[in-house]
C-alpha cells in the first residue's frame, strides 16, 4: 500500500473518529436524531477507508445506481 493511500485511509478514519465524538456529545445533550446523523456519517466514512483499503472508489459503485441512490417512493 502506498503512501498517498495509507494517507486517504488514515484522513477518513479520523473523519469517522470526529463524526462518533460529535454523536456522544449530541446524545448527551439528548438530541438523538443529529446523534444518529452523525453515526451514520462515522460508518460512511470508515467505508469510505474500506474501500480505499482495497483501492476502489466509492463513485464506481455509485454509479451503479445510475448515479442515483434508491430511495423510498416520494422520499429526497
């Protein structure tokens, strides 16, 4: 694994680190749902380390979805 790589995976598993203390302070001051946004920004940040590990890109598998990630009907 290169440098540059090592790099990406180290800046985006601190991303998730700051994203999981940003959601234990939201949910001690009992805001749940900006809590819950932030875990869910943590596990979006340590796939994002994931797949740089295995040196592929999240937009490829975006595009799988036509670029356009499915949703529930009539939510955006």
């Amino acid at each position: 694994m290169n440098e540059e790589v090592r790099a990406l995976i180290d800046y985006r598993m601190e991303e998730a680190r700051d994203s999981l203390e940003e959601a234990t302070i939201l949910l001690q001051r009992q805001k749940a749902r900006g809590a819950l946004n932030r875990v869910y920004y943590a596990m979006f940040y340590a796939v994002l380390a994931l797949l740089a590990s295995r040196q592929l890109s999240a937009s490829k598998h975006i595009e799988a979805f036509g670029g356009d990630c499915p949703f529930p009907s009539g939510i955006r």
